[in-house]
C-alpha cells in the first residue's frame, strides 16, 4: 500500500475545485494510506482562509502523523520517513521534493491528479 502525505493546499484542493481526494488518489495509485503531517493541523487552524475549517474537518479524518518541523520541511520529513508521495500543487514544495527525488502527485489542468516520479 502506497503512501501519500498531503500539505495544506491538497487538504484544500477538494473545496476549491470539487475533487474527491480519496477517489482520485485510488485511481491513480489503487489502495492508499493518507496522512497528515502534524503541524498542518494548526496550520489549518489559523489559516484565513474560506474552505480552512472545512480542510481541517478532512485532514482529522487521515493519519496524523507527528513531526517536531513544520511547514514544508514537516511534509518532506514525513514523506522521507514513510517512503511515500507528496501531494501538492505548492510550487517550491514540488522543487524541493525533485530535488530530494521524492513522488510528487499534482493537479493537472484544474481537473486531474497527476503522478511525477524519479529514479
């Protein structure tokens, strides 16, 4: 079973362009486990944002997996720990997991998620 770990823009991609994660993730990769960095959920917390309690609301519903960094660094942390995929359409989050040759998977063309690779 793969692994994705989501940041706070995958946590709010759902409510932002209508698209069921869980379903789509299945899709790409068949049975996952989903997790949350631990930070992220404060994150969310004060986030001002329209969508962030309803976010919030999904991110309690995955893993938390528990991290002593924060923001990016927490996301990169646990994907290197738990050998899994990195959900996110941040910018500098996806080059810095090229860089560091961790799975990414993105939305593509507002409609789609994609998986990126490296070997």
């Amino acid at each position: 079973m793969q692994t994705v770990v989501l940041d706070t823009n995958a946590l709010l991609m759902p409510f932002e362009i209508r698209i069921n994660l869980d379903l789509a993730l299945s899709d790409l990769l068949g049975d996952v486990r989903c997790v949350v960095p631990g930070p992220l959920i404060g994150e969310l917390k004060h986030l001002d944002h329209k969508f962030s309690k309803a976010a919030l609301e999904l991110a309690r519903k995955y893993e938390i997996v528990q991290t002593t960094l924060s923001g990016d660094e927490a996301v990169i942390e646990v994907a290197h720990s738990t050998g899994g995929y990195i959900l996110t359409n941040d910018k500098s989050l996806r080059a810095r997991a090229r860089k560091e040759g961790i799975p990414l998977i993105y939305l593509r063309s507002s409609t789609h998620l994609v998986i990126e690779t490296f070997k």
